[in-house]
C-alpha cells in the first residue's frame, strides 16, 4: 500500500489507539496490550523487543497529505 508510512518507536512511547505492525498484522493497541513486567513495560507480554514499528495512513484532503 502507497499510503502507509512505518516509523520504529520505542515500546514505551506506544499509546492507547495507535495502529502497530506486530509480528507481520496490523493492530490497534489498547489498555490490556499495554503491561508492566519485570524487565520494563511489554507490548503483548513480549517484552524482550523493545522497539515496535508504528504505522500511520496518509489521507489526501483539501489542505495536502495528512498523517492519521
């Protein structure tokens, strides 16, 4: 797809209602995706990676390509 830009963050900047690429499928993270663990905080109980690639749409409108 043309309109999707990938950008690697850290698990710890990860919000509630971003769409994330996680093992190869899209997902939206929310509250119980989201854990604090031993080794720090895990997204999906995985908590050895601790960069996540975060996935934004680029939505043409009136005023120019928007991230959303």
């Amino acid at each position: 797809m043309k309109n999707l830009v990938k950008t690697t963050i850290q698990i710890s900047d990860l919000q509630i209602g971003m769409t994330v690429e996680h093992l190869g499928k899209l997902c939206t993270v929310g509250k119980d995706n989201i854990s604090k663990t031993f080794h720090g905080i895990a997204f999906d109980g995985d908590a050895s990676s601790k960069t996540i690639t975060m996935v934004q749409f680029a939505v043409p409108t009136a005023n120019g390509i928007v991230l959303r």
